[in-house]
C-alpha cells in the first residue's frame, strides 16, 4: 500500500478548511501497527483499532503535535513541509502514520505508509519528514 489522501482531505482543502502556514491550524501525527483508515474515511478517531498507543510505551494517544509547519509556493509546486518527530523512551512498533487536523474536528490529511512494521525499543522513534528541497518529494505537494 503506498500513502493515501482521504477523498474528503481534497474539498476541505478546496473549502478552506486546513491553515497549514505556520501560525495557522495544528496538525498531529497519530501511529498505527495496522492501518485502520481509508479513502472513505473523514476523521482521526482516539478509538481507531491499532493505535500505537495500546501496545507500547513512549507514546501518547494522538500522537505528536507535528512543529514548524511552513508552505512554500512557487510557479510550479506548492508545498507544506513540517519538523521531524520524535517519541522519547520508546518501546513500539509502528507501520503507519496520519497526519490529521486538529484544530478542525480531527480531519484527515494523510495515512502514511511506512512500508512495513518500524520497531522501537526503549530508544527514540524518529519519522523523518521527506527532504523537500525537490518539492516533489514533500510530505503534501501540490504542481
């Protein structure tokens, strides 16, 4: 399975629901053994099947509040990038991750696939945000 954007991430964005210029709405970045969302799916739920949170240590329920958001746009692509996260002290394992809306009813923006289960034990859990000095390659580009 490769990333998904949830259908209904596509008209908020075009609604004007999600600020992501720094300052704007808050963004998290929840971690999953399983993934339990789809392209139907509308929101994060703290009661989602699989959250990381039922079967480790390190980790909070919802995730990380995801820092320095920034949106660049240029003639070609725009882009958001965000700060690397990290969990502390972490004994888990994880295979996915969505980033959702926080500061709007929890909305979806994207289930990340980390292509396959990333295990933790009692160290720091890093997800690495994709370098976006080829926009392209952003965590949400647009061109």
């Amino acid at each position: 399975m490769a990333n998904v954007i949830p259908y209904s991430f596509r008209s908020e964005l075009l609604s004007g629901n999600h600020n992501f210029a720094n300052g704007g709405d808050t963004f998290k970045l929840a971690l999953y053994t399983a993934n339990p969302y789809t392209t139907g799916s509308t929101a994060y739920s703290s009661g989602a099947a699989n959250q990381v949170g039922t079967s480790g240590t390190g980790y909070s329920t919802g995730g990380n509040t995801l820092g320095s958001q920034a949106v660049t746009i240029s003639t070609v692509t725009s882009y958001v990038d965000f700060a690397d996260s990290t969990w502390s002290s972490a004994t888990f394992t994880a295979a996915f991750g969505v980033i959702y809306n926080n500061s709007d009813s929890d909305k979806l923006v994207v289930v990340l696939d980390f292509g396959g289960s990333k295990t933790c034990t009692n160290g720091t859990f890093k997800i690495t945000m994709p370098d976006p000095a080829t926009p392209t390659n952003a965590i949400i580009s647009m061109s």
